[in-house]
C-alpha cells in the first residue's frame, strides 16, 4: 500500500476515502454510504452536495476570490456582515469574520480585553470560564478551556481561566439537586469572580449547551438570566461561545435567545458555512465597538484570509438557503422528535443513563449504573466502541468524552443536518438500536458492565 503524506487523527489506522456526499448522507470510493448523523463535526448544517452553494462559488471565484482586508472590502463580505447582525439580538451589529471557531473565541477574548484597555482599565485581563468546556484548540482558546483531556498535554503554556462548575444537572459537580438547589452553579461563578478579583476578570466565556466536552448539556431555564446579571454586578463582559449552537442547529438562530438573554459577544462557526468553507466569526455590541471608535479605531486580531470574498459568498448562500428551506424550523421540529426516539431507546437499555438537547444538538450519556449514575473508567473506552460500531454500520455519531471527572464520562452527540426527515431520523434510530444493543453484549461479555440479569 502506497504510504500517505498526511497526518491523520490516529497515526497508523486506516481511514475510508471519501467519494462525495448529497443531503445527509456521505460515501467512500467502496461505494458504502454513511448517514452524517453528526454533520461531520456539528458542522454540515444544510448537508452535502448542495448545487446553489457550488453555484455561489463559482460566480464569485469569476469575479474574485481574495482581497486583503486591510487595502478592501467586498460586497460579499459587506452583505454577509449585515445579514449576520440582522439576525443577531440587541446590538451586536458588528461582526469580525475569521477562519475557524478557535479563532473566533480567541478573538472574543482579545476584544474583551481591549475594551477594558481603550478605557484605561489595564488590570481587567482574564476571559474566566467553566469546567466542562471546550472553546477551542488554540492556545488562547484552550486557555478558556475546561476540558481536561484537552488540556494535559499543554498545561504548562495554558493561563488558569477555567474556574466555575458546569450547570450539569444530571452529574452535579456541586453534589446538589435541581430544582432545590437554586441553581448553585451560577451563584458559584460569583465565588470564583469574588476569589479571583473582579477587577481582574474581563469577561465570563461559556458555550449556551455544553457540546464536544459534556455531550449537549441543557443548563436550568434560570440559568443565563443569573449569569447575565451577575456579570453586570462586577462589570464583565460576557460571551457565548455559540460556535456548535448557533446558526439554526438548536431550533433558534442562536441558543441564548432561548433564554431570552443578550451577551456582550457571541463567537459562531460551524453551521455559518455549513463545512463549504473555513469560515467563522465574533459578534460584538455596539458598547463596545463604541469604545474602541472612539479610541484606537482598531481591533487588535486579524488573519491573512479573514472577510475574504469566497468564503463570505459561500456563507451567504449557506444562510439564503437555510432561509428559503425553513431549516431552523424544521431543527426545532425533528429535534423534539429524535428526543422522544432516544427516550424510547432510554428505556430499553439501562446503559443509557440520560437524554437531553435542544434542537438537533442531541446528547445521549451512557453510565455503568443508571441508579448512582456511576461513569465507566476511561480505560473502557465505551465511546470509542460505540463510535466504531455506529461506523461499521454505516452511522457517523460525535464524541464527547470526559465531561463528568475531566477524564471519565461518555457521552455521544447526535446532530445531522438540519434539513433531516423523520424517516431519516427513524432510519438513524435503528442502527443506533443495533449499536447499542451489540455495545452492551460487548461490555456485559469482557465483564466491564453488569446489569440486573447478569449479576
């Protein structure tokens, strides 16, 4: 065999080459066909294959494809900006367009800062964040992150940001129960601000439903409502960190208008090109943007390919076709009805400890005991099995690994394109029915899981 030049994620293994893909569905040279239960990374929002994107990239390819941002600006560019703060609450009407979710967030970050500084305010230079967190892969992005598997390798070159508990209801960090607790997480954002100084704390990152560290963890209704005003009390900038949640995928065009709450800056990605193009961007208020007009008049961040023309078309034609196809409605619709498919499979098998999301950003979370809600050790690597018996059958599942200890904990997110049916969803439900059930026989069989007729 011919040996690859490409770095893979696992050195050494084998990996299908892909032919092509059409709606939600993907297929390798073989000629097998995966379903993307997963939009490949919570990404492909619209699906695979679609003619009008291809179509907008071509026209804008005939025209141009990159400008530098400092000597133009393009009407694709212009036209993306207004269409994204016309969607987005209060007055975030500026938008800084990046190449990656990573990049997006650490923009956000730097943003936050700087509006402290424009104001003379020097001390203000933390973005602190949550346990159970993923906000990116970069350095800066990593720093604001609370997933500690992620975090290990690079611990040394990481700022301590990470300093609140999730809202994790169903393993409660805080050892506490909703909805007698009062909801003791967001009060334990403010003993962390209150610990650390708020006079050193520009803002508060978190992501609206936990994702890739916790596997869609919904927080308590009051939750972002307490957050919001604690912010406000100590005067930090809050962020939401809307890169997986946003653009439709949980059934609103972002997550936190589910709470009716406003950040200061919202980071998206992911479903804003749907996977045609890297593309992604940070949201600012006019609070801020002010500040900074008023001051150094520039944002200190910036990329060689950002606001580029191509991809600022692509994204267009992403949302026009979202807009035209009703997806965001159609998300909030199919996701309710994949929830009550898995509470069914929640009752057949005791492995499946909770089920919870919003929209098509669905989690499901396997436990060794569904009484004590005991995690599996991550020797066991229960994850990792179902993901490659899913792949086997033909089903693409995402992981999301650690988010009860930082390094036990298994979950998996279930999010296909937002243009879903529900017999596609139907046809999801019964390989994962399959998966589970030969993922249990497999565990039961090596003496990991013992259920009530084997003990």
């Amino acid at each position: 065999m011919r040996k690859s030049h490409l770095i893979k994620p696992v050195l050494g293994s084998d990996y299908p080459v892909i032919s092509h893909g059409k709606g939600i569905y993907l297929y390798d040279k073989e000629g097998k066909q995966y379903i993307d239960g997963s939009s490949g990374a919570i990404t492909c929002n619209i699906g695979h294959g679609v003619h009008e994107v291809a179509e907008a990239m071509w026209n804008q390819a005939n025209h141009v494809s990159f400008v530098y941002r400092s000597q133009f600006t393009s009407e694709a560019a212009e036209q993306l900006a207004e269409k994204i703060a016309h969607y987005a609450p209060g007055d975030l009407n500026s938008v800084f367009f990046v190449n990656s979710g990573s990049e997006a967030t650490e923009t956000a970050l730097k943003v936050a800062i700087q509006y402290f500084q424009e104001q003379g305010n020097l001390t203000k230079t933390k973005v602190i964040s949550r346990w159970t967190s993923y906000h990116g892969i970069t350095l800066g992005a990593l720093s604001m992150s609370g997933h500690k598997l992620r975090r290990q390798r690079f611990t040394s070159l990481l700022e301590d940001f990470p300093a609140a508990h999730p809202p994790y209801c169903y393993q409660c960090p805080l050892k506490d129960t909703y909805p007698g607790c009062g909801v003791k997480c967001a009060e334990d954002l403010e003993s962390s601000i209150q610990a650390i100084g708020p006079d050193q704390i520009a803002a508060f990152i978190a992501e609206p439903i936990i994702g890739a560290s916790g596997g869609a963890i919904v927080p308590p209704d009051e939750y972002f409502k307490k957050i919001r005003e604690i912010c406000e009390k100590y005067n930090i900038l809050l962020i939401a960190d809307e890169v997986m949640t946003g653009m439709g995928r949980t059934g609103k065009m972002f997550a936190m208008e589910h709470w009716n709450v406003t950040p200061d800056i919202i980071a998206i990605g992911k479903g804003m090109s749907a996977g045609y193009t890297p593309m992604a961007a940070t949201i600012v208020s006019d609070r801020i943007m002010n500040v900074i007009e008023a001051g150094s008049k520039v944002v200190m961040s910036g990329h060689t390919f950002s606001a580029n023309p191509q991809s600022a078309a692509v994204c267009l034609a992403v949302i026009d076709y979202m807009e035209r196809n009703n997806l965001q409605e159609n998300a909030e619709a199919m996701g309710q009805y994949m929830i009550n498919h898995l509470q069914r499979l929640q009752w057949k098998y005791p492995l499946i400890g909770d089920v919870r999301g919003k929209g098509l950003l669905c989690g499901v979370e396997f436990v060794k005991n569904p009484i004590t809600r005991e995690p599996f050790e991550i020797t066991s690597k229960v994850t990792d099995r179902l993901l490659s018996i899913c792949f086997d059958k033909g089903l693409l599942v995402y992981p999301a690994v650690g988010g009860v200890t930082g390094f036990s904990g298994d979950s998996i997110l279930l999010s296909p394109p937002l243009n879903v049916t529900k017999e596609q969803i139907a046809d999801i439900m019964d390989i994962l029915d399959q998966s589970i059930g030969e993922l249990t026989t497999q565990l039961i069989t090596e003496g990991i899981y013992i259920t009530e007729a084997t003990s």
